[in-house]
C-alpha cells in the first residue's frame, strides 16, 4: 500500500457512511495485509469483513463472493486500497 492513502478513498468512504475513517485505522488494518492474504479466500473474506466493519458498510454475502471472484480471476489485487476501491462500489 501506499504512504498515503487516496484521499478519494477515505472522501468514498465518508460519502458512502457519512463517517470518517482515518488513513491512520486503514494503515493499521493494511498492516496485518500480506500477499498471502489475497490468494487465501478464508482471508481474503476476513479482510472482506474487516473493511465492511471499519466503513459501517454492510456487504452481502454475494458481494463478498463477487470480490473474491474478482480478486481471483486477476490474479490477486496488489494492495488494499483496491479492495476498498471494490466495497466502494458495491
């Protein structure tokens, strides 16, 4: 992940749940966030529902299942800022 995370991430956020999520609670979480983690769908759903819980955005279980597809069929998204990128259009 970046040093900084996109500002139109955390602006989607706060438009999407009125609330602010600071770069600093997206950092922590990004932290636990290995390689690992995109390839294995038990974390990669983990992950899922961490995001989901941090934003106060709740995700169906077919969103979740559409994420991880997409995520597998690229071959595993580089960061976390895409996966919050994906929630967010969710």
């Amino acid at each position: 992940m970046s040093k900084n995370v996109s500002k139109d991430i955390l602006n989607k956020v706060k438009q999407k749940t009125g609330k602010n999520i600071s770069e600093n609670q997206i950092k922590k979480l990004a932290s636990n966030v290995k390689p690992s983690t995109m390839q294995s769908e038990s974390q990669l759903r983990e992950l899922i529902k961490q995001v989901s819980n941090m934003a106060k955005i709740p995700v169906s279980e077919a969103t979740i299942n559409d994420i991880i597809k997409t995520v597998k069929s690229s071959g595993g998204m580089s960061n976390m800022e895409s996966v919050m990128k994906m929630l967010m259009k969710k």
